[in-house]
C-alpha cells in the first residue's frame, strides 16, 4: 500500500484559496475594462489580453500561491485607472524626449542682411511713385479732355455738348 | 513645478527609450521587461502602466511582439527591437548626453 502524496498538485484542485484568488483576478480585469472604456476598442482588447497574460504569468511562476501573493500581483500591476490614463495620454505616436535637441533657429536661418531690405523698400517707393505718376497722368488727361475737342482720349468720359466732336451717346430707342 | 510632476515629465521622455535599451542585446519576455523596470522606482509608477507604453511602442514600429507557446504554461510574449527602434535608440542617446551634460554643469551636478 503506496502512502498517500504528500504535496497534491498545486494548481489542480479548486482549492478555496484559489477560487478567491481567480476571483480577486476576474475582480480586478472587471475593473480594468471599465476603465478601458474610453480607450479604442483595439486598444483596450490589448491592455486587457497583456494585464490577464501578466498574472497569468505571474501566477504560474509561484509554487503554491496564497491570497496574499495574488495581491502583490495586482498591486504591482496597479490601480487601472492610472494605466487607462497612460493609454490615454499617448496617442499612437511616441513622445518626443523633452529635450532641446535641436540647434536654435537663428543659428540654422541667420537674419538676412540688411542690404537686402534696403533694396526691397526702394522698389516698393519706386512702384509708388509709378503709380502716382500715373494718376496724375490720368487725372491731366481727362482734365484736358474737358477743356476741348483737341484732347478726345478713348475711354474718357464724353465732354460736354459739342456735335461737331463728341460721337452720339444715345442709343435709338 | 512641484517634484512628482517634475520627474513624470523626465519620466515620460526617457521610459521609452529605456525599453528600447533593454531589447538592444536580444528578445525578452513582455513579463521581464515589466518587472526590470518596475523595480526603478525612480520610472515607473506601477508595472501596469508599461503596457500602454509597450503598446505605443509597437505602434510606432520600434518593436515588435511574437507570441511563443510555452510547454509549462502560458504563451508568453517576446519584444524585439526593429531596426527603426534602434535608430531611435541612437538618436537619443546623442541627445540625451548632451541634454545631461548641459543640465549637470548649469545646476552644478557634475562629477
């Protein structure tokens, strides 16, 4: 007659340790779901499948676990609202290390020379002074226009009556 | 700044880039890069917040994942380091001494 076993499978039995524990870890990933709610669907079926492969992993490295280890799991893991908020704050892209890596802008575009200005505000007096000379230009045309037959500029306004010059404005009704 | 929020921002620029360094020399299991960097209090505040991290990671294509059956258990999830990862590796570590090196001689660390 064989003795009986001294250590029973460890993790066979549905030991009452084990019941409270799975229901310690169902309590837990319950809770983190939760808080994944705001998360893409894809994202919080991925922090959910990592968390439960975690105490998995966790769980099947101890020899014969107790309620407390179970705890220790879960409390190094965390409270799953700060791990649906680090999911939260990132948002797919990988931050940047706060960091001035870059060299100052000055030093990579330096000012231009101010040579280059003084050019620049010639031109534009240049092209004002055009254009003023221009409406003057204008302005004396018409006036002239005004004053007699000599001046019957295209596109300049008719001067008044004259029948010899000016060519019929009425257009027959 | 007060001092929790100042070493969450440190934290937060530099926790990445600490993953990337522990997968320079090979593959490891998603568990032991947890657990390893959970221990640096100093990093991290819970071993649950690495998964997002892991995850953004995987996203950006830094790393990738392979599940591997295990006979004794669970399968288990390795992370390897891309060759975009360990470009980014490079590249920070560049910055990163120089942004230490400023720091350590303008508030008087240095060695």
């Amino acid at each position: 007659m064989s003795a009986p076993a001294d250590h029973p499978p460890a993790n066979d039995r549905p030991t009452p340790d084990r019941t409270t524990n799975n229901q310690l870890v169902d309590g837990y990933l319950l809770s983190a779901a939760r808080a994944f709610a705001p998360l893409p669907p894809e994202h919080a079926a991925e922090l959910l499948a990592d968390l439960r492969d975690h105490i998995a992993a966790e769980r099947a490295a101890l020899d014969a676990e107790t309620e407390a280890d179970i705890r220790g799991i879960l409390d190094r893991l965390g409270d799953p609202q700060l791990i649906s908020a680090e999911a939260r704050r990132g948002t797919g892209q990988v931050s940047a290390p706060p960091i001035p890596a870059l060299p100052a802008y000055r030093d990579v575009h330096p000012p231009a020379p101010k040579s280059s200005k003084t050019w620049l505000w010639v031109a534009v007096v240049a092209v004002a002074a055009l254009c003023a000379l221009g409406t003057v230009l204008g302005v004396g045309l018409f006036t002239a226009a005004e004053q007699g037959p000599i001046a019957d500029v295209p596109g300049a306004p008719p001067s008044a009556p004259s029948p010899a010059s000016s060519a019929p404005t009425a257009t027959p009704s | 700044m007060t001092s929790p929020e100042l070493s969450t921002a440190l934290r937060r620029g530099t926790l990445e880039f600490c993953v990337l360094a522990l997968l320079e020399d090979g593959r490891r299991y998603g568990v032991e890069l947890v657990r390893r960097l959970g221990a640096e209090t100093t990093l991290t505040t819970s071993e649950g917040t690495l998964y997002p991290l892991l995850s953004r990671l995987r996203r950006a294509g830094w790393v990738t994942t392979t599940w591997q059956e295990s006979p004794a258990g669970p399968p288990r999830r390795y992370y390897d380091l891309t060759p975009g990862g360990r470009a980014a590796l490079t590249h920070f570590r560049t910055e990163w001494v120089a942004f230490r090196d400023s720091v350590d001689r303008i508030v008087k660390t240095e060695a």
